[in-house]
C-alpha cells in the first residue's frame, strides 16, 4: 500500500484496542485474534486469511513503540486533511513534499523519511537503513516429562511482511495508486446535518485511505502486505515450567534492507502429572505409607521422575502429612543443577480388618492405656462460646 494508505488505516480498530493502549493490552488482543484466524485453524476461509494479514500488519506496527510513534505521528497529519493543492493539477494535493519529492517549500525530508522508518519505502535517509525483523510469538505444549528433559520441537510460524511482488504499494507491477478525487487524499468526508453541525466520516470511495488502487496486485490483493510461512526447529530447555516464556533469539521475522531477524518467544504450556507436581524448581510427591510404618519407623522406595527408585527412612512415630526432602531429585535448574524431591507421607488406614489384624488393633488399644488425643478440646471450645 501507499504511504497515505497506511497512515490513514486504523490498525487499533484492527485490534480491538484504544489508542493509549499497553503494550501488554495489544499483545493480548493479536494473540487472541491471531489464533481465531490463523489459517491453519480455518483451511479453505479466505475471509479468515484476509483477517489474519490485517492482524498480523496491525500487530507488527503498534509492537514496535518507534513504529508505532510514527504511525500515530502520521495518523495525526493525514487526518487533518492539511494538503496543498498546486495550480494546474485540477486541485490535486501535492504529495511531492510529502513523499520526499522535494517540491516547493519542502524544508528536506518530510514524510517520506518517516514513512521510510515505518514501512520502508521511499524516504531518503531512513529507507536506506536496515531494520531488525518483528518478534514472533507462538506457543507449544508439552508432557511433563518433555518438560523436565527437554526437546526439539518442530514449529510452522507465520509473519508478516511487504508483498514481494508490488513492493508493498498494492498496486500491480508497471502501476501506481492515485489520490482519490473525492477526498482528495485526506481520507474523510465531512457532510452537513443542517444548520451548524456537520459530520466528518472515512470517505465512502477510499474507504479512509485516500488513495485508490485501480489495478491492484494480484498476490496482496491489494493490501501491500504478505504473510510467509516457514517451518523451524525450536530446542525447549531441560527444566521449562507451565506458562514460561522462551526466547529463541533470531527465530523470528527476516529483518528489512539486510538487518537482523527479529526474536521467536514461545509461551510453553505443560501437562499435569498423574504422580508428581512441581513447586518451582522442586518436584512433589505425596506416598502412602502404613500405620505401622509410620509408629515404627521403615525403609521405603520412593520413585523419582528420571525413572528408578530411591530410598526414604521414615522414623520411628512420623505423623500423617509430614514432608521430607531428597536432594537433588527435583527438576533441572538453569545454572546446570537440580532441585529437590519434596515427599510428604500419607499415612493409610486400612479399609478391611481381617480377624488377625482386627484383634492386633484391639490389642493396641488396649496397649495405649485409653490416651484421647483430644483431651481437653470440649473445655477450650466451651470457654470460647462463654
């Protein structure tokens, strides 16, 4: 598209966003959109496509804060429909200041050069500089055990980028876009309601863009904009956690004019564990032990996540819910070591007593000489209502 056609899109209507929009806010909203209407999620739905190059343009200009300052900068002066008109052009705007052509009382750069740092096109000093490509985000799930070894996951990315058949004027080969004749290239409309009031609207002919594309191109359609798609290998580090973010630095988008591509950041989702959980770099497992385990002290093995069995002592009188720690038997950690295995004992209670272990348990009873361990609760909890 012209630069008079960017300026003049409203790439946070495209979002779904305000103006003063957070960083955060707008890569929540492209996410969002993004996965709605990712080709991949809709085979077959060009209206789906068409949306997904809208909101991958959008995204990769309000991203970026110096992008994104000089698009509002250009917003700000197209929308105010501040153009000269040159005798002897029918009342057509002179864009040669504002694309850098150098007209009558052009002070040296001008549009063009802020259009060259947006889009890269034709300004005289920026268009020159390469700029680094867009981050991509994207994200992966794996098994709780891909999460604690770690793996290579293979990742098809789509990003945006100028069309590389119209140069990303939209118009087709050989042709140019011309200044729409009812705007005259400001992109709105303004009509009276009668009396004082009027209403200034995009204009029906350019649809805001204030300029017209007769012959558009046949690989954009139009849009100036193309979405590659590529197919990546992305190495997942041992010991990554649900919902860390990984950054894997030049996977992103191809930089511009030979600059250097931009970064891939992969949100990692990870599956629970029927056995363990995890508590930072620590694993938990909860392990049921016996009665008499637990009064008289055992020797136990307790599985590890790596696969194997470790030894646990339980002491002699280990309460029910009590945690022990083996070292070193926990998830990876980033400086090369691990973290711990958290074991909290579960102490069972049989659910069938057969005549032998029934009369064991009478007899231990009768061993403990009547104790209540709860001797003394009902008087603190009459004292409390008093």
């Amino acid at each position: 598209m012209s630069p008079a056609d960017w300026a003049t899109k409203d790439f946070y209507k495209v979002l779904g966003v305000s103006k003063d929009a957070s960083a955060d806010d707008i890569k929540k909203a492209y996410r969002k959109l993004a996965r709605a209407n990712h080709p991949d999620s809709n085979p077959g739905d060009a209206a789906a496509e068409e949306r997904f190059k809208s909101i991958s343009e959008a995204h990769s200009v309000l991203s970026d804060t110096d992008r994104r300052k000089e698009y509002d900068e250009q917003r700000t002066l197209f929308g105010s429909g501040r153009f000269r008109t040159t005798p002897g052009q029918g009342g057509q705007p002179d864009f040669s200041d504002l694309f850098g052509g150098g007209g009558a009382g052009a002070g040296g750069g001008g549009f063009g050069d802020l259009f060259g740092g947006i889009f890269g096109g034709g300004g005289r000093t920026r268009s020159a500089q390469p700029r680094r490509g867009q981050d991509v985000e994207s994200e992966t799930s794996l098994t709780f055990e891909e999460a604690l070894d770690g793996i290579t996951v293979t990742m098809r990315l789509s990003s945006e980028e100028a069309c590389p058949a119209c140069s990303g004027t939209g118009a087709k080969a050989g042709t140019m876009p011309r200044v729409c004749p009812t705007c005259q290239g400001s992109g709105m409309q303004t009509s009276s309601q009668g009396g004082v009031f009027s209403m200034t609207e995009p204009c029906r002919d350019c649809l805001g863009r204030g300029l017209i594309v007769d012959d558009p191109c046949p690989v954009c359609h139009g849009s100036g904009r193309g979405v590659s798609t590529r197919t990546i290998q992305a190495r997942i580090p041992a010991g990554v956690k649900d919902g860390q973010k990984i950054r894997l630095r030049g996977k992103g988008a191809p930089g511009e004019r030979g600059g250097p591509p931009g970064d891939l950041y992969v949100t990692v989702s990870v599956a629970s564990d029927a056995l363990f959980g995890r508590k930072g770099d620590n694993l938990t497992l909860e392990i049921p032990v016996r009665f008499d385990e637990a009064a008289l002290g055992a020797d136990i093995a307790v599985p590890t996540a790596k696969g194997g069995t470790v030894t646990l002592k339980v002491p002699a009188a280990t309460p029910n819910g009590r945690t022990f720690r083996i070292k070193g038997r926990g998830a990876p950690r980033r400086d090369g070591g691990y973290g711990d295995l958290l074991v909290t004992i579960q102490v069972e209670t049989p659910a069938v007593l057969n005549d032998a272990s029934r009369a064991a348990v009478e007899a231990f009873r009768d061993a403990a000489g009547g104790h209540d361990p709860r001797a003394g609760l009902a008087g603190r909890g009459a004292r409390s209502h008093g």
